[in-house]
C-alpha cells in the first residue's frame, strides 16, 4: 500500500500519495494551474514553465518550483498563488508567445489565468505612418488609432477610404494588405477590411487600375489646376505610352 503524506496547498491540507507529483496532487483535488507541456501518459518534462508554485524550500525560504516535476513530501506547504507565482507565470507566457505569436491557444489560457499578453501580434508596429499619409498627402483621414480591450489598434473609419492603397505601399511591415479581385479592390488590416471599392477600367487597354473613389478625389482635387486639360481613365502605362507619343510628335512633327 503506497504511503501517504500531508501537504498543505495554498492553506488548506490535502493528503497525497508517495511517488505522485505536486499537479497530480492538485489536480486530484480541483486545484488548477496552467499546463501545456504536461500529459498523463508521458513523463514531464517541465519545458512550458506555466505550472510553477511557490514552495517553501527545507531553509524555509520560498522558491518557483514546477509543479509537474516535484514529487508530493511530507509537510510540503504550497501556494498557487501571490507575488511570486504571478510573476514566474508572466514570464513564462510571454516566453512562449515569442516562440509561437500567433498561438489562440496561449492567449487563451493566459486570459483565464488573469495574465495579460499585450496586443495581438498583427505585424503593425503602431508607427502611425498609414495614418499620417492618409491624412496630410492623400486628404482623406481614413484611418485612427483606437483602444480597443486596452490595447492600441490602427482601425478604419468606416466609409471614408477611397481605395488608392497609399497605405499599402507606405506600411514598413506589411501589415495592410490590397487584394484586387475583377473590379472590386479589398484593403484590409489584420483580419479587417478596411474597405472594398470598385475599380474603374483604362479606357485604353480596358484594365482595371484604380478605384472609382480614388479618380473622383484626384479629378475633384485637380478641377481647377491651370495644368489640367481635360481627365481620361488611363492606367499609368498607357498614361505614360500617350505622354511619350505627345513629346515625340512635338519633337518630330509629321510633315504634311
């Protein structure tokens, strides 16, 4: 018959059999911590870092200790939580969110353990570019910088862009995506539209280049240079055919 020893978890006592870890303890009883490296079938090895306690050490000084790895002793005095166990936990979710970012499940056990992971790693580095371009080149302010569950997001302000991708081209990471499908162009961040335009056909070679926003904003922005003439839908290679063709019949006129 496997002996037995009292141990006490976070003030209460609980009776545990010899050879059984500290998590098996605890989980016999109810008692949760956060685990992703623990299976039953296997020997643990303790690689997360996420179910460590706090144990008073045979000095009497408190230590961090795996609960997946130190085996159950007589008098052992456990706490699951405070100061010290909140920190280790902190410490070893961001360790794992540095190797694995994109993982739902890492922030979701981390949520229910009350550890805050920081935003979502979308690949925006908040530099604020695509909304400085949108606004002070472009004139168009189609993008913002919002809070959202205590944490900064760029965010579109519904409605307003005109689909000329400047934030695109402009973004350092990649992190605004354009996609041009038929005559529709999406642009999006992260897994939000920013906005789905329909695009206007060159009237030259009949593809599709700019959205119908983008031309109606440049023609109303342009209407009153003296240097305009008159607006044609060019996409910029037959735009730039024409012009060339324009300079070469000026330099080389035909002769009548």
């Amino acid at each position: 018959m496997a002996k037995t020893f009292k141990i006490t978890i976070d003030g209460t006592p609980y009776e545990a059999h010899e050879g059984k870890t500290l998590l098996q303890v605890m989980r016999k009883n109810g008692i949760q911590v956060p685990t992703l490296c623990y299976h039953e079938a296997l020997q643990p090895i303790g690689a997360c870092k996420l179910c460590g306690v706090e144990v008073l050490g045979r000095s009497g000084k408190p230590k961090i200790l795996l609960s997946c790895v130190i085996k159950a002793r007589e008098g052992l005095a456990v706490r699951t939580k405070g100061e010290r166990v909140e920190k280790a936990r902190h410490l070893a979710f961001h360790h794992l969110l540095a190797m694995a970012p994109q993982s739902g499940r890492i922030r979701e056990l981390a949520e229910t353990y009350g550890v805050s992971l920081g935003p979502v790693a979308d690949g925006c580095i908040r530099c604020r570019l695509c909304i400085g371009v949108c606004k002070e080149i472009v004139g168009v302010g189609a993008l913002r910088l919002a809070d959202r569950g205590g944490h900064r997001f760029i965010v579109p302000i519904e409605g307003v862009c005109i689909g000329c991708s400047t934030c695109v081209n402009i973004c350092p990471t990649g992190a605004i995506h354009m996609k041009d499908e038929g005559d529709l162009r999406t642009i999006s961040i992260r897994d939000e539209v920013i906005s789905i335009n329909k695009l206007e056909r060159c009237e030259a070679c009949g593809r599709f280049f700019a959205s119908r926003k983008f031309m109606k904003h440049v023609e109303k922005q342009t209407t009153d240079h003296a240097a305009v003439k008159e607006h044609h839908l060019y996409c910029q290679s037959c735009a730039k055919l024409f012009s060339n063709r324009i300079r070469s019949s000026k330099r080389f006129p035909r002769r009548g």
